[in-house]
C-alpha cells in the first residue's frame, strides 16, 4: 500500500492544552506521525511519497472561505496583540448569543473556534495545508489504481466543520478528499469514521447530502467529546435523510460490542455501494489510549481493516487520532496490513 506523507506535519506544534483542568503539553504533538511513518516504514508497508500541491480551492469546496482565510492570517494577528505564544480562544458562544464575526483577534478566535484544545501556532496553516494535499494526493494515487492508499494525514481533520475548527482539527481533510471525489465524477461516496470521537465536522458537511454516506463508530456523546454530536437519532436532513448512521458505543466498549457495531456500519456502506470509500483511521480506541475509554487491544485491529476490505471499494485510508505514541504506528499498521491479507 502506497503512503502519502509530507514532514510540514511538524509545522503544528503547540506549547499547551488544557486538559482535565490543567494546562499539559499537547497530546496531538509531531512525534504521533514520526511513529507512524516509523512503522509504515519499518514494516514494509510499501511506497512512502511526498503530497503534490493544491490549490486553496479544494478546502473551499467544504470549508467556508472565511475560515480558510481566519486559518491563514490568525497568527500573524494574534502575534501582534500578545506576541508569539500559541493562540487559544478566550472563551466561547452559549446558547442563544449573538453570531456576527467579531472585529478582534480574541473575538474572532472564540467565533471560529469550538474548544480551547487547539492552538493555532506559527506553522498551523502550512502544516494544515500540507494535510489536505496528502489527503488530496492520496485520493489521487488511489484513482491511478490499487486497492487502497494511506493518507498519513497530521493534524487531524473530522471535528472541522465548514465555518469552525476544533479538537486539534483545522480543515476536515476526509470530508475535502470525499467532495474531491464527487468532483472528479463520483457519484456515491463514503466515509467510514472509525476514530474514538465522533466526527462532527464531517457529519455536518454531508448532513443534508445522498451522494456522500456518512457511518461512524464512536464514544457516546452523552459521555465524551465532541459531546453536541454523534447521537443515533441523527439520521440526515432533507435529501440526505437516511444518509447519516451513528453507531455510538459506551465506555468501557471491548471487541465483542466493538464488532457488532462493525459489522452493522459494513452493511450499510455495502448497501450504498460507493465508487470510493474514505476511512477516517482514528485508533484512540486503544485500551491505552491516555485520552481515550474505549477498550480495544492490539490484536483486534488488524480485524478493524479486515473487515473494512469486506466493502470492497477503492479505500483512501486518512490518518485522524490515536496519542499512545508507543503503540500508534504498530495499531495502524496492523489496520492497513489486515485490510491488505484480506481477499
Ligand atoms: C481529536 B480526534 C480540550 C480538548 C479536549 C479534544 C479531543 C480531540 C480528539 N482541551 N479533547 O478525534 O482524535
Ligand atoms: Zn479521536
């Protein structure tokens, strides 16, 4: 299997994040994806390239342009009203408040952003960049052939929705690559999220769409993050009504219930028959995941991508969560090489 991969990756570096309470180093950091590399490498996975450029158009197939240019110019404002430290909102819109963009860096800032968990730093727009082009260059190599490509994709993309960032994400990597899809000719496309957080972003992207199928296997809102999506009564609107499957799954959560959910969202997507299938490979579902409470061990991961090849579509595997960095790469690894033995 081919890997797509560019080191700009490292451009996201951020200082802090607030985590239970305390101010903690991130655990979104750069050593995540040298783990993976590592073992993509290691274990012989096959071809490791370097992602072409796109053009911003792309991200503004899914992203509003606003976003996309508050994502590009936040930092140098922020630099200039507090100098360079990472730039975290100051707080956030309740119910019922107002929804005009704001004129200040910090009002802007708590518009855009949807948690306090992702710093924008000196090198955030290049490094999220560089991810929607190895995102976009994996979508490509996957046309010219082959069963399914990895696009080792940092940072992260599904909690980005169309005008809002958070959870480490800044622009929806999965979703630019599936509309690239639908773009280049597609006409039914899926993303299979099997990450521990439910995908917020990407959900919201496709929400009222039938060409893009959206199925996700997640931590149950009512307990964890992203906590305001992910529910299983949110089934799609309008003519996307039907199109939106959430499978959330409580903590605790081992392989046996794991599965069943598995096996139900492999289902759905056979009966969608998509011309591509995007998966977005979140592997916090690690028993020692720090972030993390579901319980799924290292051996069951290479039946995660067995299953998944049971689809039988052209697969563009994209990199999402996963912070046990000692074990990372080996469980990603083992989802991309079980798909690979499989039929
Ligand atoms: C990203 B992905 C506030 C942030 C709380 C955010 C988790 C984001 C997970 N400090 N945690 O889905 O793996
Ligand atoms: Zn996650």
């Amino acid at each position: 299997m081919i890997t797509i991969f560019s080191s700009e990756h490292r451009q996201q570096a951020g200082t802090v994040e607030l985590i239970n309470g305390r101010l903690e180093a991130p655990v979104e950091k750069p050593s995540r994806a040298d783990s993976i590399l590592a073992s993509v490498q290691s274990a012989m996975l096959g071809p490791v390239l370097a992602p072409k450029d796109f053009d911003v158009a792309a991200i503004e197939r899914v992203h509003d342009p606003r976003l996309v240019s508050f994502i590009r110019t936040a930092w140098g404002q922020w630099v200039a009203a507090h100098g360079a430290w990472d730039a975290l909102p100051p707080s956030s819109r309740a119910r019922g408040m107002q929804v005009r963009e704001p004129e200040t860096i910090d009002g802007k800032l708590a518009y855009f952003a949807f948690d306090a968990g992702t710093p924008i730093t000196a090198g955030t727009w290049t490094a999220a960049r560089a991810a929607v082009d190895v995102a976009l260059t994996g979508l490509e190599t996957l046309g010219s052939g082959g069963r399914a490509v990895f696009s080792l994709c940092r940072p992260p993309g599904h909690h980005a929705a169309r005008d809002y960032y958070g959870g480490y994400c800044f622009f929806n990597n999965a979703a630019v690559a599936a509309q690239k899809a639908i773009d280049n000719g597609a006409q039914r496309v899926a993303i299979l999220d099997v990450d521990y957080h439910h995908g917020n972003g990407t959900q919201s992207i496709f929400y009222e769409r039938s060409d893009v199928l959206f199925v996700s296997i997640h931590a149950d809102p009512r307990q964890d993050y992203p906590f305001f999506l992910g529910y299983a009564d949110e089934t799609g609107q309008g003519a996307g009504e039907g199109f939106n499957l959430n499978l959330p799954l409580r903590w605790g959560t081992q392989w046996p219930q794991y599965d069943e959910a598995l096996q139900t969202a492999i289902e759905r997507i056979r009966h969608h028959a998509p011309e591509v299938l995007v998966v977005s490979l979140g592997v916090d579902t690690f028993e020692k995941d720090p972030i993390s409470r579901f319980k799924l061990r290292a051996a069951d991961y290479p039946k995660i991508g067995h299953a998944i090849a049971a689809i039988g579509a052209p697969t563009l595997f994209v990199m999402e969560g996963g912070y046990a960095v000692a074990e990372l790469g080996h469980n990603v690894v083992s989802v991309l090489s079980g798909f690979e033995r499989a039929g």
